[in-house]
C-alpha cells in the first residue's frame, strides 16, 4: 500500500465544519475528525487535536462533499 493511497483514505474521512448565522457561512474547521452533540454544545476535534466547543446544533451534513453545518442555539 502507498504513501499516497493512505493520505488519500485518510483525507476522505475529513469535514470541513461551518457555522450557519444570519444566511453568512462562517468556516470553523478544516480537516474535522471528531464531532460530539452533547447538553446543547457540539465538540468539534481536527486531525491535529485542536479542538473547539460551541453553543450549537447540527443544521444538516453533506457527505459528499465533507461538510458540516451547525446552527448557533
């Protein structure tokens, strides 16, 4: 198995994540791993284990093209 062929599989299972606000797209995080809705927050963790903790909701997700969409509470 290649170098290339494991970033490959490992770039497919990144989202990028946007906060929803007013009709305006705010871009959170590149490169999401990890996500948890827990008590009205939703936890958010990249590929380098920064990570971001919001007063949210999931609004939708498009799989397709790897992107997460949250609404403010």
């Amino acid at each position: 198995m290649s170098f290339h062929y494991l970033l490959r599989v490992i770039e497919m299972c990144q989202s990028k994540v946007f906060l929803e606000e007013n009709g305006v797209e705010k871009k959170l995080m590149d490169d999401c791993v990890f996500l948890k809705v827990e008590n009205g927050k939703v936890y958010i963790q990249d590929i380098l284990n920064n990570k971001k903790v919001l007063k949210a909701e999931i609004s939708h997700i498009n799989f397709l093209n790897h992107k997460i969409y949250l609404k403010p509470l």
